[in-house]
C-alpha cells in the first residue's frame, strides 16, 4: 500500500504564490494614471495585435499582465458579466466595484482549488461620471482586491513604477502630461527607452463611450 504524498497547506500556499508570482513578473508592466479629463491606461506592448487594454463597459476598461491565454478569459467573462447586467437591470448597476469584486472571487477560487493558479495581476478603471473622483482597482493572482488612488501599476515593475509615479504625478495634469510622467516613470523602472506603447484613455469629454485607443505618435514625450 503506497502512503498518499502530502504537502502542508502552508507550503502548498507559498509555493502556488511563488508560482505566479514568476509567471507575473514575466510580463512587462502596466499603469493607469488620473489626469484632468479621465484615466490614461498605458503599457509597454510592442504588439499591435495583441492588446492588454481594452473596453469593458460604457466607462470601464480592462488591463492584464500575466499569460495572456488568462487574462483574456477573464476578460471576455467581464464583458459578458457587464452586458448581462446592464440588459437585466440598468447601465448604471454596472460598476467598476462590481466587476473587480467578481474578478477577484474567481482569481481567488483558482488560486484554492486548482493545482495551478492564474498567472495574472488586472486593472478595472472607471471614471465618474459626476466629476468625482475616478476607481482603480487592482486585481491580483490569488483575489486580493485593492482599491487605489490617483494612479496604479501592475505587472513585473509595479513596485518601481509605483515609486516613480509617486514623485512626477500631480493633480489637474494634461493627457500630454500624464503620459510624459508615465514615459518617464517606465523609463526610470525599466532603465531603458520601451520597445513600443499601447495606449487608451477613459475620457469624460467622449461621452458615453468614455473608451478611446491613441496612436502613440500623438503623445510624443517630451
């Protein structure tokens, strides 16, 4: 009779975590930066056919870094969970809080029962639309869900993002300016120029449709 082989819980925790945390770290970074008119969503992506941002709803948009086989899943069943809400109930039901809070039950799910975790940390935006203050929430691999301010990072060089974006962000900024401060903050992470930009803004002057992709040639950094 073979004597079953058994992890501790404890080890089996830190073990998935590390796991993850290697497959995230893989992954080039992402911010979400507040400026005066809405959020600026920024990455390093050198592809022009896959894209880490995208839409999720009339003022909510997506970002992942990690494997994207997951994090597109996670997506393409935001959107769904969005459009069902919105048809059923109202467009207003459908939230940034909303979504993240179910993001983060099925990141956690994952992480619990599965052998293998999500390698993925996400980013759920929303601006408001009031003129208050805009939601960022960040999502990570094991349904850790929290709530930030004025600006976020995700992905390998969050830390040092967070870091750099802490001494060049300042409140009322410009587009021009909030991707200025972005550029240089991935610049100061990274310690080299990045091999090409997807960007997407959340912008109250769009209209309902705040959703807007730029051509990083219309944001040189200055």
């Amino acid at each position: 009779m073979t004597v079953p082989f058994y992890v501790a819980p404890e080890q089996l925790v830190r073990d998935k975590a590390e796991f993850a945390r290697k497959g995230i770290a893989k992954g080039r970074s992402i911010i979400a930066v507040d400026y005066a008119d809405g959020v600026l969503l920024l990455a390093e992506n050198p592809s022009t056919a896959l894209h880490k941002i995208s839409e999720v709803y009339d003022r909510i948009a997506f970002a992942g870094v990690g494997k994207y086989n997951e994090f597109e899943t996670l997506r393409k069943a935001g959107i769904r969970q969005a459009d069902l809400m919105g048809y059923l109930y109202s467009r207003h039901d459908v939230t940034a809080m909303g979504l993240a809070t179910a993001f983060a039950q099925t990141l956690g799910m994952i992480f619990t029962r599965d052998p293998k975790p999500f390698e993925v940390e996400i980013l759920i935006a929303e601006i408001s639309e009031d003129g208050g203050e805009h939601r960022l929430f960040r999502v990570t691999y094991d349904g850790t869900l929290l709530d930030e301010r004025k600006f976020v990072a995700i992905g390998g060089k969050a830390e040092d993002l967070t870091e750099a974006l802490d001494e060049l962000w300042r409140e009322g900024m410009t587009l021009q300016q909030a991707f200025d401060a972005g550029a240089k903050a991935f610049h100061r992470a990274e310690g080299r120029d990045p091999e090409g930009w997807e960007i997407a803004v959340l912008d109250q002057t769009n209209g309902r449709r705040a959703f807007r992709r730029l051509d990083p040639e219309d944001l040189v950094s200055t």
